[in-house]
C-alpha cells in the first residue's frame, strides 16, 4: 500500500467518523431533530431537490404547506404525510386575515374512500377544467370521491370543521375535488364559476391563525373547487380573491417520540460499534505504514552497506595470485565515476589481465550491477590499472 493510499484511506475513515449535515425529507424529520415543534418555514430534500415548506405544528401532529416557489421541483408527495383520513386548508384573504380548517370526505363516506394527495396528477379521479388547467399548471390535487363513486346520483360533498356541506348529484358528473394552482405566470383562469353557500361552507367554518403562526404569501394557491353535478363550480377570483393552502398531514407526534427513542438506542449502538471499527482500521493502517517504513529504512542501509562511493583520485584493491602465493595490489585510477568497494562484495573479482598496462583491461567489475562485465575499449577516461607486487 503506497504513502498515497494510505492518506487517503484515512481521509475516508475520518469523513465517515465526522458528523453529517442535517438535511429533512418531511416535517416528520423537522420534529424528530431538535426544531420540534418550532412552526415555521424550512427546506426539504428529496434526493438532491431543495424546495421551500411550512411545517406547522398543531397539537399531536404537524402539517407540510409546500410553497409556490416549488413548482419546478421534484416533490414525493407520499414523504409529506402518512395518513389520508383528513387534511388542513388555510385560506388568506385580500387583507391579510388568514384562517383554517380541518377537511375529510363526508361521514357517510369515511369507511368507502380516503382522500387523494397528488402533485399534478389525479389517478383515479375526474381531473380540472383543462381550460384552466393549460395555463394555470402544475397543481397540488385534493380528491375527496374517486369517479367510481363520485359518477353515481346521491348524496355527496365534504366534511369541514366537524360539520357535513352535501349536494344531490343531479346528472352523476364524477367531479369531486380542489385544485391549487401554482400559476407560475399568474395567468387568470379561463373558467371562473360561481360560489354558493355549500361550496365556501370549508371557508365560513374556518378558525382564526394566530399572528405569529400566519404563512407568507408564496404558500397559498389559486384555486378550483368543482362538486359534481348541482354541487358547484368555483374558482379563486369568483370569492373575493382569496387564495389557499394545503396542509399535507404527519402524526401522531407521540408515536414518533417511543420510535425516536427506540431508533436514538439502535443508534447509539450502531455508532459505538462504527467507532470501534474505525479505530481497528486505523491501527492496521498504521500497522502497514510502519511496515513498510522500516523496510524502506532498512533497504537502504544494506544499500549503503555495499556501496562505498570513493571519493579520492586512487584506490587499491588488493588480490591474491595462489601460485605465488603473494599478495598483488591493483591500483585503480578513477578519472570518470565513482567506484564501488570490491571487497566488501563477497566472490568479487577486481580485475583479470595479464599484461597490467595502460592498453585495454579485458573485464572489470560494474559495480552498479554487481556483475562482471567485459571492457572492450578501456582508455584515459575510464578505469586506468597498474601492478603493485608486495610479498607477504
């Protein structure tokens, strides 16, 4: 493993150590961190998708608004709640008042169908006026009865503020829903209608917003409202120029918390046993790193061990004639390069020439490689020999 891998190795087990920076999928994970029950306005991530929401925090549950400035955004609806049984609507009026109100499907129709949450899609349901639809697009869709229900003449309509609003579905049109445009090009819609007491009975039943929990302006919508046949037709600009808001519903609060607490002791768990790892990891690492740093150490003192570089003019190297046994000395003139200490490298053999003139050396030692080789050309500006006799 190189010094380089290993760094970087490091690097990585250190960033995995670090903490991580807090980001929320829903207004379930806002209360689950420390902002819990703070209404208010904040960001949410699906997947690397930022988009502006109010998280607003009513006794056991919270309800997501998704604010208009989101209508380029991709958005998973199912993330921002987990019950369709009922939603919240705040309606804003032209003056600034703001109120709200708890909306359901009727009583009598509680057990047959949930309400619908889409982002610009209405599966199963009778869609908006494409009239309105072409300009005011994209929209968040409320669906109360699918049009397997909604296409049938009897009672329908819609529960708000505990109270039942009905209508006789005279000619059994399947329409059963409200719209909330995001216009983007704050186009006026092409269909207005026209309101009567059942249609705004969710707007007359609504509660006053306290002062400090009231939205801004970018989270409420244009809307379409269309109750079947005889139910009604309205649009914002036929009451007054209000506009609305949707609250996407999370709750109960309170089995969130024994969940958090489960979750927060697995957690606890799982990152002892994490930092246990990564302290293992990092002690191998440097395991390794010493290792290999004192075989990098020791190499190159065996190195130095055989290599002596001369750094004088003349040098002798002493070698035995068995015949006679005595003792001759080559006497070695380097005028180009450093020369290596014969002796110190075991079975070495200096110089082997019978004449010892100046003429040409048959063969000697490459110390660089630590092998015989054969000079074919040896002059004034490479190895220059002479014999020395000495007896011993």
């Amino acid at each position: 493993m190189s010094p380089i891998s290993i760094s970087l190795y490091m690097c990585t087990i250190l960033m995995c150590l670090s903490p991580s920076i807090e980001a929320f999928n829903s207004c379930k994970e806002v209360y689950l961190s420390k902002n819990r029950k703070n209404s208010g306005e904040y960001i949410l991530y699906h997947g690397e998708n930022p988009f502006k929401v109010y998280c607003f925090f009513e006794d056991d549950w919270v309800y997501t608004f998704i604010s208009k400035s989101s209508y380029n955004t991709s958005i998973d609806m199912s993330k921002l709640y987990n019950t369709r049984n009922f939603t919240k609507i705040r309606i804003r009026w032209n003056d600034g008042t703001q109120k709200d109100v708890s909306v359901e499907n009727l009583t009598g129709y509680q057990n047959k169908s949930d309400l619908y949450f889409g982002y610009n899609n209405h599966n199963s349901y009778q869609g908006p006026q494409s009239t309105n639809a072409d300009h005011m697009s994209p929209y968040l869709f409320l669906g109360f009865l699918p049009t397997s229900i909604a296409s049938e003449k009897n009672t329908q309509g819609y529960r708000a503020g505990d109270r039942d609003f009905t209508f006789r579905n005279c000619d059994a049109n399947p329409n059963s829903y409200i719209t909330f445009y995001f216009n983007p090009n704050r186009s006026y819609p092409r269909r207005v209608g026209r309101s009567n007491t059942f249609m705004t009975g969710l707007m007359d039943y609504s509660s006053s917003i306290n002062n400090s929990l009231s939205m801004s302006s970018e989270f409420y919508f244009d809307f379409e409202m269309h109750m079947g046949g005889c139910g009604g037709f309205m649009t914002t600009y036929d009451v007054s120029n209000i506009t609305v808001a949707l609250g996407l519903p999370f709750g109960p609060l309170t089995n969130f918390e024994a969940h958090e607490k489960d979750i927060g002791e697995t957690g606890n768990t799982g990152m002892i046993i994490g930092l246990v790892i990564g302290l293992v990891l990092l002690i191998c690492v440097g395991v390794v790193a010493v290792i290999l740093l004192k075989r990098y150490i020791g190499m190159s003192e065996k190195r130095d061990m055989f290599k002596n570089v001369i750094t004088s003019d003349n040098y002798t190297i002493p070698t035995k004639n068995v015949q006679g046994h005595e003792y001759r000395t080559l006497e070695i003139r380097n005028n180009t390069k450093p020369y290596m200490n014969v002796p110190s490298i075991s079975g070495s053999r200096a110089v082997s020439n019978t004449e010892y003139d100046y003429a040409a050396a048959n063969e000697y030692v490459d110390l660089d490689n630590q092998i015989g080789l054969t000079n074919r050309e040896s002059n004034y500006n490479q190895y220059e020999v002479v014999e020395q006799t000495q007896n011993m």
